[in-house]
C-alpha cells in the first residue's frame, strides 16, 4: 500500500510540474474509465481490509508476546493464568472495537490512492484485462490455493530452519530474563548494600597507617 501512495504523491508531482511549465491539460477521464476503475475497487475491497485488519492485528500481536515474556518473569506463578486471561480479554476487545473503524477507514480512502493511481497508469482496455483476470477461475483457484501452499511453505521453513533458531532463542529469553530481574532486584539490593563501602575501606586505611 506504501508503493501505491508513493505513486499517488509522485504523480500529484508530475502534475503540478506539468502545469507550471504551460504542458497541455491532461484529458479528462472517461466516465466508461471511471466505471472500470469503480469496478476494480469494488473487486479488491477484501484486499483494503485484509490490509486494515493486519494494521490492527500486527502490534496486538506483539503486545501479547511482549507480555506473555512478562508473565514468566514478572508475574508470581498463582497470578500468571488470571492475569494473562485479563491481558488476552483486553488486547482481543482493541481489536475487535478497532478492526470495524479502520476497516471503513481503508476502504473509504481507496479511491483516492488505488484509484488515483488505476486512472492515471492504465489505460481502459489494461483495466478490463485486470477485472478479467480478477474475477476469472484461474484467480479464484490461484487464491484458494495460496494459504495452503503458504502453510505448508511455513511448516518446512520452521522445521528446517528451527534447530538453527532455537539455540539462539533460547540464549535471547534467558538474556531478556536475567536483564527483568537485575533491574527489578536493584533497588532493594543497593539499599541492603549501602553500609558495605563502610567495610570495604577500612582495610586501605590499615595499610596506610603502616
């Protein structure tokens, strides 16, 4: 979607060049282009919210990572099941409240990204071959065929890949752990240790006085 509002931007550009420098008036867009255009949308509303939800899912999903790292460090053991319910509970309202506003928000802004961008980079009879393609078997098949290579895809990455990735892993938890509890038993080990300094100069000062 970012490449897209780039050559939206970039075309606004070329534009207001174009008409500072006197170049003809860009023609004006067929209402027949317009329809092609309003078509093609239409056709790829599922990919705007698929976008939408992945806005919304994406840091959810790192926020219960985070917190699920959280639980095991943080957290007594007895606490740790409530307290993950009630993080999981919240973090799935925010996206089921907030998939529904940026969904209507995407879909609703399409028009002025996508379809700036179908009216001014093809022409109608490419436009037409789009809608054919987008509605033809071939595309469907080819689409319900994608999640299952993906999984499979997934699957052998992770079971080749994993030995590799693990070690690593684990080395990175225990590193986040040991970090979680130093810097939360700091405070009241350096009270418990503020007379040491006291010790530890007395024998300096014996030697000194030799």
């Amino acid at each position: 979607m970012k490449r897209f509002l780039a050559l939206t931007a970039l075309c606004f550009t070329m534009q207001a060049q174009a008409q500072t420098t006197a170049a003809p008036a860009a023609a004006p867009v067929s209402q027949a282009k317009k329809d092609l255009v309003q078509k093609l949308l239409a056709l790829q509303q599922p990919v705007f919210e698929n976008i939408a939800r992945n806005v919304v899912e994406r840091p959810a999903v790192q926020l219960m990572q985070a917190a699920g790292q959280a639980l095991q460090t943080q957290i007594p053991v007895e606490k740790r099941e409530s307290t993950g319910k009630t993080i999981e509970t919240d973090v799935k309202k925010f996206v089921e409240e907030s998939v529904p506003v940026l969904r209507d928000r995407a879909v609703k802004l399409a028009p002025s990204t996508f379809g700036t961008v179908f009216e001014e980079k093809f022409t109608e009879d490419e436009l037409k071959q789009l809608i054919a393609w987008t509605e033809s078997p071939v595309n469907k098949k080819f689409k319900q065929t994608l999640p299952e290579v993906e999984t499979g895809f997934v699957k052998k990455l992770i079971a080749e890949a994993g030995p590799m990735l693990d070690p690593k892993l684990q080395e990175l938890q225990q590193k986040v752990r040991a970090t979680l509890a130093a810097n939360a038993a700091s405070a009241p080990a350096t009270a418990a240790s503020a007379p040491a300094p006291a010790r530890a100069a007395k024998p300096p000062a014996k030697a000194a006085s030799k």
